[in-house]
C-alpha cells in the first residue's frame, strides 16, 4: 500500500522528522517488479532506504521511498567446509548475526549489533573489528529500478572496497538489492586481534561464537551511544586513508598518530583521533554534538534539523583539514 506525504521520523535513526512524498513498503519480491513496471513509478526520483542508520535527511523527499521489508533466511548449499545461506534484504542485521551464531556459522560474528538491514550490506560494505561484509558476501541479488529485471551480481562485480561497493557509485539508485547470499565457515575461523576484542574476551571461560558476540557487544554499548537516548548514524565520517609520504611528515609533527597499513604506499588513520585531536569530542553546539566516548559519532541532542547536523559535520571537516591537511569524508548518505 503506497502512502502519500509520509513521515520519515521513525525510518531513520538520527529521528529527524521528514516527509516523503510516496512511501511504498515491499514484502515481496514480486511485488516490488509489479510496482516498478507501473506507470506510478514512471518519471518519479526513487530512494531504497532500509533502517535509515546511514542516512542524514536535510530535505523532504519529493518521490519514491521504497522500504524493502521482506524477510527470509535460508540455506542453499553447504559442504562440510561451508554454507551458503540466501537472506532478504528486510531482514535485520543483527537478526541474521543472531542466526549465524546460533547454529555455530563462523564470519559474521564481529559484526554484531551494527544496525540497519541485510539489504543495505553490500552497499556500505559494512564493517567492525577487522571484518566487512565483502569476506562473507558471496552474491547480491538486485532488481534493475528502470527494467525490472533480475540481475546477480558476484562478490568480484560488487567492486567491494573499503565503505565502498558498486552501488554507491556507478549503480548508485539504478538497483534495489533484494536478497543476498552469504558464505559462512562451519570450521572455526575467529579474528580476535583487535586489542578491544582481546581485552574483552579476557572476561569469558571459553572462546566461542557467542562469547565473541558478547565480547562485541559490551565494546559496542559502552563506546557508542543508544540512539533510543541520543539519535545517530553510528560513524559519520570515513578513516582517511593517505599517501605513505605524507604520513611519515605526519608523524614528525604528531608522532602518536593510529594508523593502519592498507597495501603498499597507503597509510589509513584514525578519524576519531584526528576529530578528538582538534578538540571535538564531546564538543556541542546548539542542538548537535559529539559523542562523549567516541568522536566518530555526531548526535542529534535536541531535535536537530539535517542541515544543522551537516553544517556542524562540515566544520568538523575543515578543521581537521587545516590542523593535518587531510580530508575526511562522510560515511553517511546526505539526501
């Protein structure tokens, strides 16, 4: 059933309150290639949006917002090494996480608790703790807006790179993901070398899928904000990644900079510490801010507006240009 003049306050986790012209929740994939060939759609802008946690709405929508929310978890192959299991992309996140842990499925565990939907994964190719969703992302299934044709797209033709795939830049808003199917490890392949996960896993008897999980978790919660008490998108800003030259004349003037080595010649720092290092944390102004615990967060305090929010993220931008003259950029979706 499509509504019209729609509002988006509860469809998107920085609770901004926006309207959309026309709001059409999908439970089905048949339904969706339907309303596609419908002379509804022709001529109007249309937006996938998902759990709205990587969205900043600085405007009303004038078109389309389709909210895929069909739901499905299923195996379709395994061996004794592996399974694939096809999931829709209404399904939350977590909820497939909870899955995969449940029945002792290895990959997706330090990915636990992001938000959002299975449906928005490959998009952003999220990711925590030494994992994205490009390790365990086999195939996305997709439907082409224009067509409404089927399409399957390999882990290779995603071009999955870091917070980055295919359909933010040359697909952007030319497919709506449906399914996805994932391969998962039935053998025991753990990545605990994050100092956090370490650190944490030092509080559990034996070391597991959920004790990992748990582990997550409790990081998680105490480092980022409930969006129920202070509405976000979790990380708004990318980690800047430079050229090697350029860190090392960095390094001269701030020696205890975080980095990450990210192939040969390419260095990728800490975006928190460069906005934590320009006095941002916990710094508020009007209604917008800084998380206390994490600078990555920005929060919308007092019922901001998205174009006060993106007005805040962008002095935080020139400020770290001017103190280390790197970019940062946001990892949210501006609409």
């Amino acid at each position: 059933m499509i509504e019209s003049k729609f509002s988006l306050k509860k469809f998107n986790t920085f609770n901004i309150d926006i309207e959309t012209s026309f709001f059409y929740p999908c439970k089905k994939e048949n339904d969706l290639i339907n309303f596609l060939n419908s002379d509804f759609v022709k001529n109007r802008n249309i937006f996938v949006l998902g759990g709205g946690s990587n969205v900043l709405f600085i405007n009303d929508f004038d078109g389309v917002i389709i909210n895929m929310q069909n739901k499905g978890i299923n195996t379709v192959a395994e061996n004794d090494n592996e399974i694939y299991i096809r999931v829709s992309a209404g399904v939350l996140w977590d909820d497939f996480v909870i899955y995969c842990v449940t029945n002792n499925y290895c990959g997706s565990e330090n990915l636990s608790l992001i938000p959002g939907t299975v449906g928005a994964s490959p998009v952003q190719n999220i990711g925590a703790y030494g994992v994205e969703a490009k390790d365990i992302i086999h195939e996305v299934l997709a439907i082409n807006i224009k067509s409404a044709n089927k399409k399957v797209f390999s882990n290779k033709e995603c071009k999955f790179n870091y917070r980055d795939s295919i359909f933010k830049n040359e697909l952007k808003s030319k497919y709506i993901i449906t399914d996805v199917i994932f391969k998962l490890s039935k053998k025991k392949n753990y990545k605990t070398e994050y100092k956090d996960i370490e650190n944490e896993l030092k509080n559990f008897k034996n070391i597991g899928l959920k004790s990992i999980r748990q582990a997550i978790i409790n990081i998680r919660e105490r480092k980022l904000p409930n969006i129920k008490d202070f509405p976000n998108v979790g990380s708004f800003f990318k980690n800047p990644v430079i050229d090697i030259d350029k860190y090392y004349s960095l390094r001269q003037k701030f020696p205890k900079l975080v980095s990450y080595k990210v192939g040969e010649n390419k260095i990728k720092l800490a975006a928190g510490q460069l906005i934590e290092m320009c006095n941002w944390k916990n710094k508020k102004e009007g209604k917008v801010g800084v998380y206390e615990k994490q600078a990555l967060v920005i929060v919308n305090r007092q019922g901001a507006n998205g174009k006060e929010i993106l007005e805040y993220s962008r002095k935080i931008q020139e400020s770290i240009f001017e103190k280390f003259n790197v970019i940062i950029e946001k990892e949210v979706t501006i609409i």
